[in-house]
C-alpha cells in the first residue's frame, strides 16, 4: 500500500514518519516532492542550494522512485504545499491518503522560529484541504496524538486498513536514513526523541503580521479538524 501522509510543516510529521518506518514493513520517504517543489517555484528556503544539489527535482523521477515496491507499504511525508498546480498527482488515484494537523497558532510560532515571516501558503492550510476535499482520508491531529499515541495510531491503522504493531511508538533516537538534508536545519527536536512527545502546553499568544496569519490559518484548519479521527 502507498499511504499519502499530508500535512503542512511543523505538524508532528516527521515523528508519523518514523513511527510508520518503525513497522518493519514500511519504507519510508521523505517530502520527496520539495527539490521539485523548489526548482519550479523558485522558493527561498533555507538550504535551498543543497536540497537542490542532493535530491531529484524531476518529479517523474520522483514517483517513480517511491512507486518501486521493496516492501509491502510505502509511507510518504508529504508537505502539501509542494503540491502545486503543475505537480502530478495521478499517483495519488490509488493511494491511502492520511492528513495531520496541528493548531496554526502552535504552527505559525514554530516555523517562524526556523524561517521568517511565513506565509497562509508556507504553512500548506490551503493546498491541505483542497487535497482532502479531492481524496479524503483520515484526519489526526497532532494534540489527539500527543495525548494518546497508542489510541490514534490504533485508530489511523484501522482507517488505513493495515495492521496496528505497538512497534509504531518508539524509534531510535538520531534521525533516519531516509532524512532529506534539509534535516540539519528543521529536525533538532525530533531526532533527540525516541518517541511522541507528551501534550503541550497553552496556545502561544501570536501579534502582529504572525496573528494575522492565525485569522486566515484558522477557518482552514477548523474545517479539517471537524473531520478529525477520534479512537473507538
């Protein structure tokens, strides 16, 4: 099975990436679509050079890279944003599709503090939806999770329709193999963990151009957390 994971940056994303990697029956790739994602728009990012210099920008490539079956699931950490209007997604047809959410203002705080003055489209809201609007699946929001791993990856399994392994809760400290280079700059936090971190604590309080964002994020994020996945 290919499984689409979407979300925007800063969403508890890598953390889903490595417990599916956990498994043992799931390889993994990360946001394969963010050097093609690059190249097209011309995106400032940091290490942009170096993502560009290291992974494959021809999105083709891209699919069918990750299309190749060494295992019987493939999880892909997917940033919906990459997914412009000139990206393929016959791909997408036939895949599990999964998407993860955070609070915009827990988003908007965290990426800010890696990259400047993010934007309604950095932090992939829109493109989500649209996404989910067009294929569905089961929503989990990163709070859900945070408070119950055990009981929301039960619940995506079942969703999924694969098994449930409790070998999805902890992973090696350290990072993966199949880490984009772009790892250096944004993982910290999480290859320091062995598993999902325990529930954080209040909203932080967002002024300026930052809660601003927050007016626009929040309706988009609503609309998808209305969906959210609960356990039996």
């Amino acid at each position: 099975m290919l499984i689409a994971g979407w979300s925007g940056p800063r969403n508890l994303s890598t953390a889903m990436m490595y417990a599916f990697a956990a498994r043992g029956d799931c390889a993994i790739r990360d946001e394969p679509f963010y050097a093609p994602y690059l190249a097209e728009s011309g995106a400032d990012h940091p290490m942009r050079a170096a993502i560009l210099t290291a992974h494959q920008t021809d999105p083709a490539r891209v699919i069918a890279d990750f299309s190749a079956k060494n295992r019987p699931h493939t999880y892909l950490k997917l940033m919906a944003h990459h997914m412009t209007p000139a990206m393929p997604l016959d791909w997408a047809e036939t895949a599990a599709h999964l998407h993860l959410i955070r609070h915009p203002a827990r988003v908007i705080a965290s990426y800010a503090a890696k990259r400047e003055e993010p934007t309604l489209d950095d932090i992939g809201l829109p493109r989500q939806r649209a996404l989910f609007e067009r294929f569905g699946g089961p929503v989990l929001d990163s709070a859900d999770i945070r408070a119950d791993p055990a009981a929301m990856l039960r619940a995506a399994c079942a969703a999924l329709g694969i098994d449930w392994t409790p070998d999805m809760l902890s992973w090696p400290a350290g990072g993966h193999p199949s880490d984009g280079i772009w790892a250096a700059h944004w993982y910290g936090a999480v290859h320091g963990s062995t598993a999902f971190a325990d529930p954080e604590g209040p909203l932080p309080v967002l002024d300026g151009a930052a809660a601003r964002l927050l007016d626009g994020a929040l309706p988009l994020y609503e609309s998808l957390h209305a969906h959210r996945l609960t356990p039996e």
